[in-house]
C-alpha cells in the first residue's frame, strides 16, 4: 500500500496552459490571464505540482502552483499576467514546467492605442487596503460584478488612487457603488502641486451611480476619498470608478 501511495504521489498529472498565446496592453491593470490546467488521469491521488517563469518585463502573482488532485480530477488556476507602463514592445514568454514537461506561452506587449482611455493609460492603481479577491484595480475593469472592497470596516476613511506617467485634463468622475450598503459620503481630490486638493464633495448619498463634475483641471493623479457607507457593517465598495 505505502509502494502504491508512493508511486501514485511521484505520478506528474498532464499541465495545459490556455490560451496557448496571449496579447496585453502596458499598465497595471491592463493584462491578461492564463488558465494552468493540471489533470490527474491515474486511479490513485497525486500531488500536482507546476512552476511559472517570466522575464522581468512580465508580472506574475505566483511562481509555484501546488494541488491535490483525487483521480480524474482537473485543477484549473487562474494567473493574471501585466506588464508596467514603459515596457517595451515585444515578444516574451511565459514557461509552466511541470515535472518532465514545459510549455511555453508568447505573450505580445504593447502600448494602449492611440486614443485610449483614461482608465486604459493608468500607470499604477492603489488603495488604502484591499481585501482578497478585490482588488484596486477591479474599479477600473468595466464589470459590475467585481468592486475594490477595503479591509477596514467601520474604520475610515479609505483611499483609492489611479496615478498617469503624464499629466491629463479631467473635469469629471463617476462612481459606481453597490445597491446594498454602497458607499454615502467621499471626496473626489486630485494631484497638484501643493498636494491633493478636494474637487468634489459627495454626502449622504444612496443611489449607486454619482457623476461629480467640476472645473477641468490638469493633473497626474485622482483619488476617491471615503468616508462613510449605508450600513452597519461600514466598508468602501468602489464597484466602478470612471474618468473624463
């Protein structure tokens, strides 16, 4: 039994990498995903293992992969892949090497297209604290189903940044919260020289879309400044932040 165990252990499952090339514009939250499949197709229990490399040019939020995986089953893990703004154009690659076995991914960078977005040219995106699964940059991703959430509750106030490489003229922010216990009172503030300056004040708000407009400014920087929510439980929900 212990020879089995042994032997089943040591089996290495297939490792699949989807998609098998990937394209990702330059910014922090401009990247892309890849799926690392591992599948145990033996009648006994094996640990997978599978190891991620990437030149420096290339972010990754894991090197190492390690899952249990009963007979038959597959394991498929999610891995965000971004490149920082002024990378250069090109060609790199992604190697998932599992024991025996490597698979190379291309992944071709580019910069955001002329004419992109404001939210697409964001060099850097932070928030006071963030809980997992909730990211800073999940207020920029134009889904309705994903919000920056703060790990603070009842604790304020909180902080949401997006920082530029370059100056922008701006004159309006949009923020989107959730319908239960969104978020009631924040500032809208952006950079200047003499430090962040309050450009919209938003109190006692329920509704779960808010479109500050206020005298266009040139500046690198904008953050949403909360302060409080509609709830017992207290906590910053950004579900989506926009900038014009």
């Amino acid at each position: 039994m212990i020879r089995l165990l042994t032997a089943a252990l040591l089996t290495v499952p297939p490792v699949a990498v989807d998609p098998g090339t990937l394209a990702i514009t330059t910014g922090q939250c401009n990247g892309g995903d890849l799926t690392v499949r591992l599948t145990n197709t033996s009648d006994e229990p094996v640990y997978a293992d599978a190891t991620l490399d990437a030149p420096a040019a290339l972010h990754l939020p894991r090197s190492l992969i390690s899952t249990w995986l009963p007979p038959g089953y597959t394991s498929d893990v999610p891995v965000a892949v971004t490149a920082a703004t002024g990378t250069p154009p090109g060609t790199y690659h992604v190697r998932v090497r599992g024991r025996g076995r490597a698979v190379d991914v291309p992944v071709e960078v580019t910069a955001p297209p002329p004419g992109a977005g404001l939210l697409a040219l964001a060099s850097r995106v932070t928030a006071s604290s963030a809980r997992a699964g909730s990211p800073a940059c999940a207020a920029i991703d134009g889904r309705l189903d994903t919000m920056w959430n703060d790990t603070t509750g009842r604790r304020w106030p909180d902080r949401w940044q997006l920082d530029w490489q370059s100056p922008h003229r701006i004159g309006e922010v949009e923020v989107t919260t959730t319908a239960d216990r969104g978020l009631r009172d924040w500032d809208v503030q952006v950079a200047a020289a003499a430090g962040w300056v309050t450009v919209a004040s938003v109190r006692g708000n329920s509704a779960t879309r808010t479109v500050s407009a206020f005298t266009p400014r040139t500046t690198d920087a904008v953050r949403v400044v909360t302060l409080a929510a509609n709830g017992v439980n207290d906590q910053s929900r950004l579900v989506e932040v926009v900038i014009r």
